[in-house]
C-alpha cells in the first residue's frame, strides 16, 4: 500500500478515549482534595467546638437532608441506565434517564433553594444580627454549612447545566453509542457530586 493510500486509509476524526478519560479523574481527583481540605477544617473546628456544633445541627432539616440523599442516589442510578442504553443502541431510552437525571438534580437545588430560605428567615445566615449574638462555634457552623452546601450546590447547578448539554448531543446524534466518552464523563462528574453530598450529609444533618 503506498504512503497516500495508507493516509487516506486512516483519514476520520482522531478519538483520545484515554485521554479524554485520564483528564477527566485529573479532574475529580483536584475536587477531592478540595472537599478534602474542607472536611478536614471542618473536623479541626468541630474537636474545638463540639458541643456547638452538636446543639447547630440540631436546627437543620434532616428529614430534607436525607430526602435530597435518596434524590442524589436514585440520580446515579438513571445517570448509569442513561449511559448503558446508549451503549445498548436503545436512544429513547438512554434520553429518558438522562431527562429523569437532570429532573432529580432541579429537585435537589430547588430543595435546597426552600431550606436556605427557612433559615435566611429565622435569622440563621452568615453576618446576620441574630447568628452573630450566638456562640462563636455556632457561628463557625453555619458559615461553613453555608460554604460547603453552597459551593456543593454550584457544583450540582453545572452537573446539571452539563447534563442538559449531554440530552441534546445525544438527540441529534452528536453522542452516540460508539462514541460517548463524553457522556461517560459527564456521569463521572455527577457520581462525584452524589459522593460529596454522602459526606456533607453526616458532617452536617446528622450532627446532632
């Protein structure tokens, strides 16, 4: 086979799975020492201040904070139905779970958009009168439970933002069954969000 008819053999678009799939645990593995290097502060304040702590907690919404675990876990289910019907050739089916995967990340934010609020409400938010009158471990609690749950909750608005990206690539073919690394990195980008969250929701709801 000639040098031009060998070229021409291989002529297509170039597909770094590997690479593609290397960066992106580079990028997971950047987010957990950043949530790591705020458990870790969140531990040191806690051992100083623990009966604080315990008695803040005590004010958290745990009936909600377990809720919105279960919304996270059943959204890792249907983020990984979503890819394996894909690679599966079954579209309908892989865009109805990614659908069903961005519906229970709204739900999540939107819960957590009404919890923030209650507290906002009664006073319980960094810098207000009302926090500032209290302890200074009660004061350290809620603003790294606003810290932590805040950033959390930026990180599930551009997983679903991402997620929403992913439906509409799949629709018209642009993710399809022989090429959907970028799907599968998306839902390796959610799986670290639903982790994250199974660590805030102890340090936090279950404080108590």
């Amino acid at each position: 086979m000639s040098v031009a008819a060998e070229a021409g053999a291989h002529t297509g678009p170039h597909r770094d799975y590997a690479g593609a799939k290397l960066g992106m645990w580079l990028f997971v593995f950047t987010e957990l020492i950043l949530f790591g290097g705020l458990f870790v502060a969140y531990g040191m304040y806690r051992s100083l201040h623990a009966h604080e702590f315990h008695h803040a907690a005590g004010e958290l919404n745990v009936p909600l904070g377990v809720t919105n675990t279960f919304v996270l876990l059943t959204s890792s289910l249907t983020m990984v139905l979503s890819i394996v019907g894909l690679r599966l050739q079954r579209k309908r089916q892989s865009l109805l779970f990614l659908g069903a995967t961005v519906l229970l990340g709204c739900t999540f934010l939107v819960n957590k958009f009404f919890e923030w609020k209650v507290k906002i409400g009664h006073g319980l938010y960094p810098g207000s009168e009302h926090l500032m009158a209290r302890p200074p471990g009660e004061r350290l609690f809620f603003g790294l439970y606003y810290g932590m749950t805040g950033l959390h909750g930026l990180h599930v608005t551009v997983g679903v933002v991402v997620l929403a990206v992913m439906f509409a690539l799949v629709r018209r073919d642009r993710i399809r069954h022989d090429d959907f690394i970028k799907l599968e990195n998306a839902g390796l980008y959610w799986h670290l969000v639903d982790v994250i969250w199974i660590f805030l929701l102890p340090l936090f709801y279950l404080a108590a």
